[in-house]
C-alpha cells in the first residue's frame, strides 16, 4: 500500500480538540458509546503475533512498546476501532501499549485465558482444571485491565464446545467461569466490564449454546462472539448463508458480533462480507466483527508478514483498507429493530440440542479471591500514561506491498488519553455473578468430585477447525500453528 507522505507527516502530536476515549457499555441488543450513547460497531482485527508459540516463551503482544507502536500505526491506517488478543501475562506492564491503543482510538476485547498450565481448562474434564490457581489467573487478568478506559470486553471462552465430548462436559463449566468472572467484577472493579463467550463455526452448537448460555440468573454472558468462515471468495449476502445468521439470531436479547471471520479458502480475500456486515441486512442483530488475523502465521490468515521486527503489508491488508473505507462513518441501527427481554428462567434442560444443557453449576473454587481481591502487588491495575512519556513514531521497519520502507510512521492520537480516579472496590450491581447453585461436580464417571479432590490434568487431544486448530484443553484460547 503506498501511504501518503503529506498524510503521514500530518500524524503529530494529539489536537487540543481531540476527544477523550469514552467507556463503551451495552444498551439492549447493541453497544453503545457510554457519553453520547451513539451505537458502537466493532471493526477489528484478531491479534496474537506468533499465535500460542510466541506466548509459551513468554510473549504478550500488550508489553512490547516497539512493536505494539509499528502494529499500532498498522492498525489505524487499516480503519479499525477494536482489536482483539487472545492472551496475555497479567504480571506483565501493558500501560504504554494500552495507552497508545486509546490515543489511537482503538478498543480491547481480550480472552482472560492462556495455553499455560493452570491457566485454562480442558474441555474434556473441566472439573480436573477448574482451580483455585486457574481463577487466580482470570481474575488477575480482569484486576489489571480494567483499569483502563478502552477495555471494551471480556472473553470467558473461545470455541470450547465444538465436538459430543467438549458439549457433554464443559457447558456448565463454561457458564460457571461467566459467573465468576461477573463476582470479581461486582466486588473489584468500578464499572461494568461486559463478558462474553467466542462460539465455534458449528452449525451444530452455535444456536443452542447461545441460548444456554444466554439464559437465568447466574452466569449469564452479556454478549455472544460468533466465529464464521463461511463467505468465501466471491459471494452474496445470501449466498454465503449470512441471511441464515441473522435469521438464527434475530430473536436473540444480547449483542452478537464477529469474533472471527475471513474464510481463506479463496486467496487473496476480496472482503465482500464487510459490505454485508455494516448494512442494515445485519446491523439490526450483529454489532460488526473482527477480521481472523493480523499476522500472517503457517495457517495462512494473515494480512501483515512479521519478519522478526519488521512487519510486511500484504495485499490482503490494502484490500480490506478499502473494504474498511466504504463502510458509515456512523453506522446504523435500523428503526425497526427487534429488543428482545433476556430470558431470566432456562428452558428446560433437554431443549438445549446437541449440549448437556445441565443448568446446575459447581461451586465456585474462588470465593477467596471474589471476597478479597487477587494480590494487588502481583496484579497491578492498569492506568493510562502521559502521552508526553511516549513516543507516537515507529521505530520500527514497515514495507508496503510493494516491498518499499515506509519513512513517516507516527500514530496519529485522536483522543485525549486521561487517567480517571479510580475509586475503590466494585460497582456493586449483580449482573450474574454467584456462588453456584450446585453441591457437586460431575466427572464423566458420573461420580462426584469435592473442592479438595480436584487434580490438574489436562488432555492433550487436538483438532482442526477451517485452517487452524485449538487444542480441547483450552477454553479461550486459539492456538495458532
């Protein structure tokens, strides 16, 4: 892509009248921006440079100023407001990377699990992973970063039902940790965080699991991620089956947005569903997505090469800058859309097809940690810098398409990045959070297993799922080959 000179040299220091970042919240069926109540639609990418291999050695994408500064400017220049990460390490310092983020203009959906041991589930036996250590993480991961202004979402779970034994075990479980997650939060942090669910592209789970999930009192999610590869190359609103989409959601109460898309079956991607997405064929149900993946990794996704720090555009990044460019400044909710009132009594158990819909929750291994907070030395809350601390240029090497060095690389600081006042503890209104409403916990053996009989095994089965895979001892966490 070749970059305009004048436009990269105007990329200076924030305007004076730049607004500030505001808290994005939930209205009904929609996001929506918390000071002018404007809907808010996602239009992202997925971002793990170096997918699960990278995180195994240590890496966090939100820690490294220099390349999440080149990645950054990537971002802006694509068009985008949310960006989404898979993982992180809580001990880690995200604020520069977090603070540029929202000089940028760009929010944070990010999953509160990892591939690391004690910080995921196996979905297969959840009950031998579902820990006091494993809730220490997530809990750890909701204490730092709530406490920036652009963190838009929290993520229970990325594909963890997607075959007869992850739909028998982990349902229930996946339902349990939305609980939990919405306690800390009631308890620790000053606002509402929504939480969410990622689903699998199973025709077979995807509505059921919804509804399941969607459901009572305790350990509702407020929003559902759908992860969709089927409009492939060129195609049609109804060709490719996004009409059905939006019909399977349209009585649904809670916002649905892409948490991935991109078929890549078809290359390069021409990004035809990005028209469909922002229209009002979808708008009234879905609240945009997040394009599967920035960087280009063995399974082929991608839309930027890294080669160790420099980062490569490739065609498929300047297509859908276009693609990004033709969708509303404002994009709308049609008049007519349907609000739905979220169902507070479930179904009955056996309507939920193709899952155990068992609404029957373990116990809560973490009640210390929601009673107490995790340790704040440990888990540090995140606070937004000065942006005359940073610096907005990129040091870093970027190559357009072309292959030629892009010179004037500065992040453009659209909103004013200020520190609030935190105040102390949580915000105190009960969005679903709990103890559980049941006594015990299921094994496959259909005996039952106490707080103190939990082991810390994990499987080690794998699968494939439309080019990638995800190992089934996760929850939340797409392992990228």
């Amino acid at each position: 892509m070749r970059f305009s000179t004048a436009a990269l040299g105007a990329m200076t220091v924030l305007s004076g009248l730049a607004a500030a970042i505001d808290v994005i919240e939930i209205q009904d069926r929609h996001f929506v921006n918390s000071k002018t109540g404007k809907p808010f639609f996602l239009k992202g990418v997925d971002y793990q440079p170096g997918g699960s291999a990278a995180v195994e050695k240590g890496g966090d994408p939100l820690s490294d100023v220099e390349t999440c500064t080149r990645d950054i400017f990537l971002f802006q220049k694509l068009g985008i407001n949310t960006i989404r990460v898979y993982s992180v390490d809580p001990t880690a310092d995200h604020d520069a990377c977090m603070t540029l983020l929202a000089a940028a203009g760009i929010y944070l959906v990010l999953d509160v699990n990892s591939p690391l041991e004690h910080q995921h589930l196996n979905n297969q036996e959840p009950w031998t992973t579902y820990t006091p250590m494993y809730l220490e993480h997530i809990f750890g991961v909701i204490e730092v970063f709530s406490g920036y202004d652009n963190m838009l979402a929290f993520l229970a779970g990325n594909e963890v039902i997607f075959d007869s034994g992850s739909a028998e075990a982990s349902p229930n479980y996946v339902k349990a940790v939305v609980r939990d997650m919405k306690a800390y939060i009631t308890n620790h942090v000053h606002r509402i965080i929504p939480v969410g669910y990622s689903n699998a592209d199973d025709l077979k789970f995807r509505t059921s699991l919804a509804h399941y999930l969607e459901c009572g009192d305790t350990g509702y999610i407020d929003f559902f991620g759908v992860n969709s590869y089927q409009w492939c190359g060129d195609n049609t609103f109804e060709g490719s089956g996004y009409d059905k989409l939006v019909e399977d959601y349209a009585d649904y109460s809670l916002p649905v947005f892409f948490t991935e898309y991109g078929c890549n079956e078809v290359r390069p991607r021409v990004w035809q569903e990005v028209g469909s997405l922002y229209s009002e064929d979808m708008t009234g149900v879905f609240s945009g997505g997040l394009v599967y993946e920035f960087s280009e990794e063995p399974n082929k996704y991608g839309i930027v090469e890294i080669d160790g720090d420099t980062a490569n555009i490739m065609g498929e990044y300047d297509t859908l800058v276009t693609a990004f460019d033709k969708v509303p400044k404002d994009v709308s909710v049609p008049s007519n859309v349907n609000i739905v009132d979220r169902p507070v009594d479930c179904a009955a158990e056996s309507s939920f097809k193709n899952i155990n819909g068992n609404l029957t929750l373990p116990f809560t291994l973490g009640q210390e940690y929601i009673d107490d907070g995790v340790d704040k030395k440990t888990f540090v809350k995140g606070k937004f810098l000065s942006l005359d601390d940073l610096t907005l240029e990129v040091k870093l090497d970027i190559n357009d398409s072309d292959g030629k060095a892009i010179t004037d690389k500065t992040i453009e600081a659209t909103s004013s990045v200020t520190q609030s006042e935190i105040p102390e503890g949580g915000h105190g209104t009960n969005t679903g959070g709990g103890v559980g409403t049941g006594g015990v916990t299921s094994t496959s053996s259909g005996s039952s297993s106490s707080e103190t009989g939990l082991s810390n095994s994990a499987s080690s089965v794998s699968r494939g799922v439309v080019g990638w895979s995800v190992a089934a001892v996760m929850v939340g966490f797409a392992a990228f080959l």
